[in-house]
C-alpha cells in the first residue's frame, strides 16, 4: 500500500507558551523593557514592537517587560529603580520609498545608549523583518548564542481548494506572507540553498514532477519526474545532491540525485515503504522512514545500495516522520492507539553517536519536525482538542513558543 501523510493544520498569529521538559541551559537573562514612541506612525511603530517583545522572548535570552506607548527623554535613574538592565525605544517614520523604523538600545547601567540603528522598510507587508533584525541586533549586544534564523524564510504549501495548493514564503511567526506559486496541486516545498532564493517543490502535472523554481525571478526548472511518488526531502549543504522519495514502479524507495551531472542513484531497494531521507554525518550517510520492521521506524545507512541498514530508534511502534541536523535526530512518535478522535504523537530527540534521548513535547499530535539551519531549534505542527498550532522549540533552553493556527490548512513546510 502506498501512502503519503499528509499534515493540515490552521493558523493565526497569536502567540502561547509551552515548556519543554527538559532545562539543558541556564543563562543569567537581563531585564529588558521595550516600548514604542509616540508619534503619527505609533500604529505601524505598535505593531513592530510587539513583535520585537515576542522575539526576545523566543530567544531565551531575557526577561522582557513591556512598557507600551512612550515618549520624552530617558530617566535612568527610574528605570535603575525598577532594576531594568536595557531599553529599547522603536519609533517609525515616512521616508521616500517606505517606512524608516528606528531602534535606540540604552544600557540602563551604564547610562548611555548603545543602539541607534535604523532598518529601512520599503514593502510594508515586511515590518516582521525589522523586528526579527532588531531583536538579533540586541541579542548581539549582550553577547548571547546567535539567533540569526529568526530572519529567515518559511516556506509552506497550503490547500487553497480540494486538488490545489498553493506555496507561500512567510516569517516564522506566520505574521508576513506572500504566496509564490499559485495554481494546480504544487506540494512538499525544500529550500535549494541556504540563501533562500530558490525551492524545489512537487507539482501535479502528467506526472508527479519535482520543480526547481526562483522565487525572486519566477525561472523554473524541472528536475525529474516518477508515476507515482516524486519528492525532495533533503538538500546537501552545497546545494547540489538531493535524496528523493521515488516510486517509479510500485513501492517508493530513497535516490540520490546529482545536479552537477544528472546522476540519479538508487540508495534503497526494498518491497515496502522507504520515505524520507535526511543527509547525517557531514552528507555521507541518511537516516529515512520505513516500515521494514513493520511499523513506521527510522532507519540508517551510508550513501550507497549495497552498505547495510541500521535500526535508529528502538523507542515507539510508530514513529513516522524525522529530521536531522548533524549528528542529531528529531522523530516522531505515536504513543496512543485511539480509533477515534486524535492519537498522541510525541517529539523525541536522539543523537546517533550515543544512546542520548530527550523527550520534547508532552501531550497533543505533535507532528512534522524541521530542525533550523543553525540545529538550535525545532519548529513542528501541533494539534490539540482545543487548537492547532505552530511550534517552536528552543532546545537548549528550557521552552517552546506555540503560534496558534486558524482558517488555512498546511500541507508541508519547510524553515
């Protein structure tokens, strides 16, 4: 039997809290209180620091308080008093191709200010950017790990009608979003590169087709095509090796496709179900999805058809999605058998150069993990009986953020 799990879930931008179970690191974190300035452009101003709260807060880095609308000069010895450590003023202003937003840092301790920096706006639908900028640019200041990827793109395929999906580019908040290719059933979208500039997706045409596309020049370009099954799952760090879910005759198996040269090379060839990929050990080995013990299990071996198959996971009878980031594993497990109603499917992570395990989530379907670019964080799709949600985990801290979902259902996505 050949199947494809498909995850829907819905969305708003709301923000919810949600705590790991596990407290990997403790951090002194400085009281920091951010506002906005009074002024014609507050309501744009308004909008850019509460995202800018939000992000402070993801990044674990501080404790934030909110100090809402705000004008004149800064009293230090007030904020002393009140034992804030760092305050950050955003203000927006018109400028001739947009928005100008500002953002101005005082280190409360020492009495100056250490940020004036100003982030130009130029589509208006982009204001998240800026707040993701500034919360990295104050995150820089205190010398704290990096949260880069909070300025990177996520992209997802959302049904649009039954048969038809269309692609968008977003932030990680879902806040910005811009649909990219419409029209037909286009689906699983992968980021080609790490600049962000082209995807590769699976579009419906004669033949499930693999598609690279430009997002930025609308170039496209196709890849390959199978009968039955074609998808991307993994992408090398250079760019240029892909491993594939094909099934070109009944039972999908795991390719490795060469762009350089075009070379499609067969890494699996087993009767049942072989799925996704996911390069490990520096892009010399891959972990997949298979059922080869009889249920959905993760599975190892190096980049070749003849080297052997080695079992992940021994935790679970049912752990039916993985992704990798260096020498760790993120899966997920179902640990209830409902018939009816949702079944409870938790987040794991495990290294495969240890028998380390660590378990994420704690209750709900929690499905679709992605690590980041950088392996610092997990973003992942929840259900609950009362919301849907997307997640993110901040693993060596002790939370997660859960971004509720409403009225649009996502096939796939990628961070």
């Amino acid at each position: 039997m050949k199947a494809i799990l498909l995850v829907c879930v819905f969305y708003t931008n709301l923000f919810a809290i949600d705590a790991t179970l596990d407290i990997v690191k403790t951090i002194q974190t400085p009281n920091i209180e951010v506002t906005y300035l009074d002024s014609k452009n507050s309501e744009v101003a308004k909008k850019i620091y509460k995202i800018l709260m939000n992000d402070l807060k993801v990044s674990g880095h501080f404790e934030v308080f909110d100090g809402d609308k705000n004008s004149g000069s800064v009293n230090f010895p007030i904020y002393k008093t009140k034992k804030i450590d760092l305050l950050a003023r955003v203000e927006v202003q018109n400028s001739d191709n947009g928005f100008r937003a500002n953002l101005y840092l005082y280190d409360i301790n020492a009495s100056n200010i250490k940020i004036n920096k100003t982030y130009n706006i130029t589509d208006k639908n982009l204001y998240p950017f800026a707040s993701h900028k500034m919360a990295i640019d104050i995150n820089d200041y205190i010398g704290a790990p990096s949260i880069a990827w909070m300025n990177r793109f996520v992209v997802l395929s959302k049904y649009t009608q039954p048969g038809e999906t269309d692609i968008l580019v977003s932030d990680y908040t879902l806040t910005y979003q811009k649909i990219v290719v419409r029209g037909g059933l286009n689906i699983f979208p992968k980021w080609a590169n790490i600049d962000q500039t082209e995807i590769f997706f699976t579009k419906y045409l004669k033949k499930p087709t693999i598609v690279k596309y430009n997002i930025y020049t609308g170039i496209t370009q196709k890849i390959i095509q199978s009968d039955g099954m074609a998808i991307v799952s993994d992408v090398s760090k250079d760019g240029n090796k892909l491993l594939l879910s094909l099934a070109p005759e009944t039972q999908s198996n795991i390719y490795l496709y060469d762009l350089t040269n075009k070379l499609n090379t067969q890494l699996t060839k087993y009767p049942g179900i072989d799925v996704s990929g996911n390069f490990i050990n520096n892009d010399t080995a891959m972990i997949f999805v298979s059922d080869r013990a009889g249920y959905p299990n993760i599975f190892a071996k190096k980049l070749d058809i003849n080297a052997p198959v080695e079992q992940v996971v021994y935790h679970g009878r049912n752990n039916s999605s993985a992704s990798a980031n260096g020498d760790y594993v993120v899966y997920t497990s179902r640990e209830s058998a409902n018939e009816f109603g949702l079944n409870t499917f938790n987040l794991y992570l495990i290294s495969t150069k240890s028998d380390y395990i660590r378990r994420l989530t704690a209750n709900g379907t929690n499905q679709m993990p992605r690590f980041s670019n950088d392996g610092g964080s997990v973003m992942f799709l929840k259900h609950t009986q009362n919301q849907s949600a997307l997640g993110i985990i901040r693993l060596d801290y002790n939370r997660s953020f859960l971004f509720p979902l409403n009225n649009i259902k996502i096939q796939a996505f990628d961070w």
